[in-house]
C-alpha cells in the first residue's frame, strides 16, 4: 500500500466539481448536422462528463427502418420458435437471452446481424471518429464488445443506481495505486440507440454526473452520510468537503440511493439520436409508465484487450480455498476446443508406442500434421 501522507484527494474533488457545473456536461446534445459540430471537442466532453448525446448521428429512417425491422424479425423467430431460445454466447456464457429485472429482458444480437448494417451502424463515422480519440478508446485499440437491446415493458419499475463494471482497478484503486476519476483514458463506452421516439414516460436512462470523476476512491462515505473521516484526513483544503459544497451533497445518499436528484441528468432521445456513457458513470433504467416497450439497442465498445467479467460466473466461495484460486485464475482463460474433443491413443500398443516418442524430436507439424480443410 502507498505512503497514504503523500495522497491527496482535492484534485479529485475538483475534478468533480469542475464537471457537474460545466456547460458541456450540461449540454442538452451537440447536433452532429450543426454547422460547427466538432467531433474532437465531443470526444473530449465524453472523457470529462462520461456522457455525451449526439442529436441525429444515423439516419432516423435507417434506425427505424432496416435496423429496427431486423431485430424485430429476430424477436418474432425467437417467439415462435423459428430460433431456439436456449443457446451460448461467444464468451462462454450459458444463454444470450436473459430477464435482467421483471419487465425487463435482454437479447444478445448475432455476429451476422451487425455485420448486415455494419457499414451504417457499427462503423458509423462520426461515433468512430469520436470513440478513436486517444482520451477514449484509441484508433488502433477500439473494439466492438457486444451488442445487444434491451427491452423495458410497460410497468417496469427503475433500477437501482449502478455501474456496469467495477473501476479498471477496482474500487480500492486510489489508495494502492494512486489512480482513480479522469486518470485514465477510456476502456468501455456503450453507444445507446433508441428504436422509437422516447418521452419522458417512457422511463429513459437516469445518469448520475460527476459521478465518474470519484470512481476508484473506496472510502468517500461515512456511516452518517457526510464524507468518511479518512477521506477528510486525505484532503488539504477542508473547504472542500464542508457542508453546503456540491461535493458534500452528492455523498448524502439518504433516500436517493447513489445519487441525489440534483445531479440527474436523463436525455430524451429520438429515433437517429444517440447516448454515449462511459462504464464509470453511475446510472439507472428509469420507470416505464408509457403504454409502449422501450426499446434500445446497446453497441458496447471497448479496448480490445479488455475482458468483461459481470457475465462470467464468479467464483464459488464453499470450494476449498486452494480450488477457489484454480477457478479464479481460469476463468477467462483461453484454451484449444478441438472438433468433437480430445482423442487419444486406444490400445496398450499405441499407447506404448506415442510413449517413447522425444517431444524434443518432433518435426514437420506445420507441413503435414496441421492441414486442415478450408471452410
């Protein structure tokens, strides 16, 4: 653990303050059709507010057409039975359709579905152009994660205030390794597309800003709602975390959960707009009290080496602690799943015989052992 008497958190609580009262955190949208529309100054506002909206970035027709008609098709074929329910994901897991909450569901989409619109949606000029800046994702590092909709029927109630993963080094990354808020460049964004016009009954996606500035600090809150006394001995102006500050009112949750009204902030999207939001920034699925489903697709960009673990299973904590490190250790691991599995020698002769081969000896697997037919 580092020296903690050299840790200080009062850039941090500007870093904070800075961003809940900027004009471009507050911006209800930039217009990508706007005459001076800057797509590098875009990028930058989504690294500092970690949440940027886009006003007609695709075409509405194109959403509302071509894209939201091939997932339809895709619901409908599930329904009826056309495609199975049951199935796998890419990355192991066990189903790509799951309930997340009552009234809410979600649907992993194919690899061929994306690819059909690709050229429109998944490389979208300007969200490409913005996700390459080297504060976000970078231009050789960016990846698609996955993408998926989501759907909210009628009647179902708001989520929880949450992030989608934890801080790239965990909660506990400011007091080991110094690093936490705008420290870093960006490793997730999720590119949130509406399939029809949303109103505010509709129950759009709350965000909690400035929250994103904080993540990677453990020990913000005290038991009594105001900041930690460890965090008061980390900070040289204690001005800063007196009562009455924009910082000391985000940190009294009380009945709000994770985030006082007055840092909510819940565009309303249309048909061609889109909501950017890096996986620091808190938020939450809204109450649906429209007589409609909501509807949203998700693209979910990332660095490509960066792997998401929420869906993995986690580690069963009643194994023996020695089989709990083996899980641990292997559960993103990449292994060869040969077709039809692993077959092995079947008779005492063959088996006697592969047994006095010299691995060092072995030759010629890249000209003869390795052919394979092309698919």
């Amino acid at each position: 653990r580092l020296d903690e008497r050299r840790i200080r958190l009062d850039k941090y609580i500007r870093d904070f303050e800075d961003v809940v009262t900027a004009d471009e955190c507050k911006a209800e949208g930039y217009d990508v059709n706007a005459d001076d529309f800057d797509a590098d100054a875009a990028a930058l506002a989504l690294h500092k507010c970690k949440l940027l909206v886009l006003r007609n970035v695709f075409d509405k027709e194109f959403i509302g057409g071509i894209v939201k008609n091939e997932i339809t098709q895709f619901v409908v074929d599930i329904k009826k039975g056309r495609t199975k329910k049951t199935g796998f994901t890419t990355t192991g897991e066990d189903s790509y359709l799951r309930e997340r909450e009552s009234n809410r569901w979600e649907i992993l989409l194919t690899e061929d579905m994306i690819q059909d619109t690709s050229d429109d949606l998944l490389m979208n000029p300007t969200i490409i152009e913005i996700l390459q800046h080297p504060q976000l994702l970078g231009e050789n590092h960016v990846a698609l994660h996955s993408a998926s909709v989501m759907f909210a029927a009628p009647g179902a109630v708001g989520q929880n205030w949450h992030e989608d993963d934890e801080y790239l080094f965990d909660s506990e990354s400011f007091p080991y390794a110094r690093t936490a808020g705008n420290d870093l460049p960006a490793y997730w964004i999720s590119v949130t597309i509406p399939l029809l016009d949303l109103s505010r009954d509709h129950g759009p996606t709350e965000y909690c800003v400035g929250s994103g500035a904080l993540s990677g600090i453990d020990y913000i809150y005290g038991d009594d709602g105001k900041p930690s006394d460890k965090l008061r001995d980390l900070v040289d102006d204690k001005t800063l975390t007196e009562e009455g500050t924009l910082f000391s009112k985000f940190i009294q949750k009380g009945r709000y959960g994770y985030c006082p009204p007055e840092f909510w902030r819940s565009p309303i999207l249309n048909l061609g707009d889109a909501a950017l939001f890096d996986i620091q920034m808190t938020h939450r699925g809204g109450w649906n009290r429209s007589n409609n489903t909501r509807v949203v697709l998700f693209m979910t960009y990332s660095r490509f080496w960066y792997k998401d673990t929420v869906y993995r299973d986690s580690v069963d904590e009643d194994l023996p602690e020695e089989d709990q490190l083996e899980e641990q250790l292997l559960r993103v691991a990449r292994f060869a799943s040969p077709d039809g599995g692993v077959r092995t020698c079947e008779t005492k002769r063959e088996c006697r015989e592969d047994s006095r081969i010299d691995l060092t000896t072995i030759s010629g697997l890249t000209r003869v052992d390795l052919r394979y037919e092309q698919k």
